[in-house]
C-alpha cells in the first residue's frame, strides 16, 4: 500500500492556505490605510498650528490657493500677500513627505503631499473677494483621489460626491 496525499487532500489543504493568505493580506491593506488616514490627520494639524502661528505673527493667514506657495509661505519665504520675506520657519519641512523630493529653501516647486502622494489643498481669501469661510480651507483629498474645487465662497460641501473620504483639518 502506497502512503502518499490524494490529490482531493492536497487541494484541501491548498484553499486553507489561500483562505488563511487573502485573510491576513485584507487585514495588513486595512492597517496600512489607517496608518496613511492616521498620519494625515497629523500633518493636517500641525499645518493648522502652523497657519495659525503665522497669523500671528504676521497678522492674516497667507493668501493662496496654490500648494507650493503655501510651503514658501510656512517655512518663512513669503508673507501674507505673497511678497518675499526671511521670516521663521513655522514647519519642519524634513518631516514631511514632499512632491519631487525637492528641496524647499532652494526650490519653489516643492509642494507638501499626503500619504497617497496627493497635494494638501489650501485655500484663503479676504471678504473683498466673495470669500465668507471665517478661516482657511486645508484639506487631503484622501485615498480615492477625488476632490471639488473650493468655492468662491471658501464653504465646502463635505457630503458632496467625491469629499466623502476627504480629511480636513479641524473637523477630524
């Protein structure tokens, strides 16, 4: 009598390896999505400590609605109306992700990025121009990638299609 495994007994025992596999892949993918929601919701406040820092210090929040500007503007290159100053760094820009690795004290084409590689967006206005938001708009469009544009009014519809999975900074 031969003592081997039947063919029926081996693919048994190969499903329990692929269920037990596709188990422990899902659960690694839901912890790697929350660690990247964790850490945006970080850097969301620190920029937000650091936006209020710098309407301290220079009396108004920069006014922007592009990323790169934004950066200049936290590490003390650009004042409120995005005229050129040397002011005090506000970020550790080292502890943020940056788009093109750039370097931002040399490039003004650095951007600060989310944990899906997406810029921060960032939007202030002054009441001359329709804006009536009683502050800033900082937010990652999160990991589907989808945003709207910011109004005019600086109010964003967060229940709207596509800002479901946005993270905003002071309200998560």
């Amino acid at each position: 009598m031969s003592r081997g495994f039947t063919l029926l007994e081996l693919l048994v025992v190969m499903g329990i390896i692929a269920t037990l596999a596709g188990i422990v892949l899902g659960v690694g993918r839901r912890a790697s999505e929350s660690g990247k929601v964790a850490r945006a919701k970080v850097e969301l406040a620190a920029l937000s400590t650091a936006l209020e820092a710098y309407k301290s210090q220079y009396g108004d929040y920069p006014q922007t609605t592009d990323s790169a500007r934004l950066l200049q503007a936290l590490i003390g290159k650009l004042g409120p109306s995005n005229m050129v100053i040397t002011g005090r760094a506000l970020i550790e820009s080292a502890k943020f992700h940056l788009l093109y690795d750039a370097d931002p004290f040399t490039s003004t084409a650095a951007v600060l990025t989310d944990p899906w590689d997406q810029p921060y967006v960032y939007a202030y206005n002054t009441t001359a121009s329709g804006w009536t938001n009683s502050s800033f708009v900082l937010y990652s469009i999160g990991p589907d990638g989808l945003s709207t544009v910011v109004p005019t009014s600086g109010l964003i519809d967060v229940a709207a299609a596509g800002n479901t999975d946005n993270l905003y900074a002071n309200r998560n």
